[in-house]
C-alpha cells in the first residue's frame, strides 16, 4: 500500500507497485505542483429559493486542470489532498477565491463554500476565513460554510468553538449531505446549524421515491420547527422539483436549473440581469 511506504521509499516506477498505488503517487506528486501553479478553478452551482424561483446564492465548487488528465473531479483529489494535507494550502486558496469572486456579484447573491474536516480542525482556519472576508470585502453575511457530519465526529469541543466563532460574526454554516452520515438528528443539537442541505440519494432512487419523499418531508418539518433552512440537493427533473415543493423545502439545487459553471460565465450571466434590471 502506497501510504506505508515512506516518503521517497519508492520511485514512482517502481515495478513492485500495483498500477492504483503508481497512479495515486502521480497524482499525489502533481496535487502538490498543481497547488504551486495555482491549477485550480472553482465552479459555481445556483442555489434556487423556491418561494420567488429566485437565485440566492452560489456553491463553490473546486475543479483540478491537470495538464495531461483534464478537468480532475474533487471526489478524485479531495480525499488525497486531505490525507497529505495539501487541503490547507488549498483550503485556504479556494475560500480566498470564493470570496473575491463574490465580492463582485449583488450583494444579494451569497456563496456557499465546503470546508473539509481536516481542514477545520486546522488551528488557523478562522483566521482563513476572516483574512479572506477582509481582503475581499465580502459581508460575512454573504459567506455560507458547508461541512459534513463528519466533522462532528472527533475533537467537537474546539471545532463547536471555532463553529461558533464564525457564525458570531455573520457567516452561516450549513450542514452537507444531511441525512448520510451518523447521528444527523443529535448533531442538529449540538450546534445550530443555519441550513441543512438534504442529501441527493433522498430524490435520486427511483425504486425507493416514496421513501425519500418520506423523509425530505419529515426532515422538512423538523428543520421548520427548529428554524432551520431546508434544501434539497440534486433535483435533475420537473417531476423530483415538483414532489420536493410539495413537501415544503426552501431551497433545492440540482442540474434541472444548472450544473456548477466557470466563475466568469456565472459574472457574465449576473452582470446581464443587473443590467436588464437596470433598464426595466
Ligand atoms: P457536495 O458539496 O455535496 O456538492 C454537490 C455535488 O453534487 C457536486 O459535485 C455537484 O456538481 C453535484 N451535483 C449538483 N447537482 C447535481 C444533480 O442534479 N445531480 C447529480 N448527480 N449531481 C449533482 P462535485 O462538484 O463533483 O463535488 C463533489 C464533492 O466534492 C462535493 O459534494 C464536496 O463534498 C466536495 N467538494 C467540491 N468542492 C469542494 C471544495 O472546494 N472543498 C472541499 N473541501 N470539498 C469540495
Ligand atoms: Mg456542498
Ligand atoms: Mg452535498
Ligand atoms: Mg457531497
């Protein structure tokens, strides 16, 4: 296994090696140049408020341009850059961007930006998150943090005070993917989460719809009786976005309104409606 073996134990040919540890080393090797070179993109997915069908905000999410591989998949690097500990570094990078690129959309329009574990956990990150607020001038009301359930798991007490800390000063924090992980409902106690987004499994599943729907809807109540916001992630059809309504979610996100687009498309489209607006 690649991670037991120390660090320039092997070379990256090393015929010894199966072919996903090789790959793997390669890719670990090129994460790290692609962090010196800056060979990263956020792309950005609308979040829909389902009262006036009106955007509210974006998702930021990080595309790796390799230059050999093309557009890389953050489900193939996060979890490296996190086990070598490169998500810091890119951490940190990609919060700093998000909120410059923010910082030039209305006001109205937030950014919702994930946070790993790891990099939570790291001493600096509140001071991360409030340089890159300052730098950029974004209203910390603007910035939206989403973290998995995982990051509860371990180490809460420092990680609630960071949490805490953050959101004291206007950042909301979201939990992701709600609904996959342990324990959701007592998490929903231990820190007052602003926004739960619904996991996609829930309306992905034809086999198991009705169950799904089920539960977005008592999720749904639970949210509203504890004031929380509800979305619900993956809508692709009109007929998942019409039973999601029907449940009562705020919010939903999916590729039936868009899947996630390059920061300058996202600037283009926004500059036009400002502009329609302005002339109407
Ligand atoms: P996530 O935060 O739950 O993001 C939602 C993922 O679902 C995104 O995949 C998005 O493109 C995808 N998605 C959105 N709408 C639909 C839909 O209608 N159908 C389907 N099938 N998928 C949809 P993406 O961009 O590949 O990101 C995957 C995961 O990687 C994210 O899940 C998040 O956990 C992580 N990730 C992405 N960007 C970052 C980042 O900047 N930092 C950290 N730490 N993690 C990130
Ligand atoms: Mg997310
Ligand atoms: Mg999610
Ligand atoms: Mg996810």
């Amino acid at each position: 296994h690649a991670k037991s073996l120390g660090r320039g134990a092997a070379s990256v040919f090393d015929p010894q090696m199966d072919e996903t540890a090789q790959a793997r080393i390669i890719l670990e090797r090129d994460l790290r140049d692609a962090l010196a070179t800056k060979a990263f993109e956020l792309h950005y997915q609308p979040l829909v408020e389902l009262g006036g069908d009106q955007v509210n905000g974006f998702e930021a999410l990080v595309r790796w341009r390799h230059p050999e591989q093309g557009l890389i998949s953050p489900a193939t690097f996060i979890p490296i850059a996190e086990e070598t500990g490169l998500i810091v570094p890119l951490g940190d990078w990609i919060l700093d961007q998000a909120c410059r690129d923010a910082a030039s959309w209305p006001s109205h329009i937030s950014v919702a930006v994930n946070v790993s574990a790891v990099q939570l956990r790291h001493r600096t990150f509140a001071q991360t998150v409030l340089v890159a607020l300052a730098s950029s001038g974004l209203k910390p009301e603007r910035l939206e943090l989403e973290i998995t359930e995982s990051v509860l798991l371990d180490d809460t007490e420092s990680i609630l005070e960071t949490l805490h800390l953050l959101r004291r000063t206007g950042i909301r924090i979201a939990m992701d993917d709600f609904g996959t992980g342990y324990s959701s409902l007592s998490y929903l106690r231990r820190f007052p989460f602003d926004k739960i987004k619904i996991d996609q499994s829930f309306v992905r599943n034809a086999d198991s719809a009705a169950d799904g729907a089920a539960i977005i809807r008592a999720l749904v109540g639970l949210g509203a009786s504890l004031g929380i916001t509800t979305l619900v992630e993956g809508i692709e059809t009109e007929a998942q976005l019409a039973a999601v309504r029907a449940e009562g979610a705020q919010q939903v996100q999916g590729f039936l309104f868009s899947a996630p687009k390059p920061a300058a498309e996202i600037a283009r489209m926004l500059a036009g409606h400002e502009k329609r607006a302005a002339a109407a």
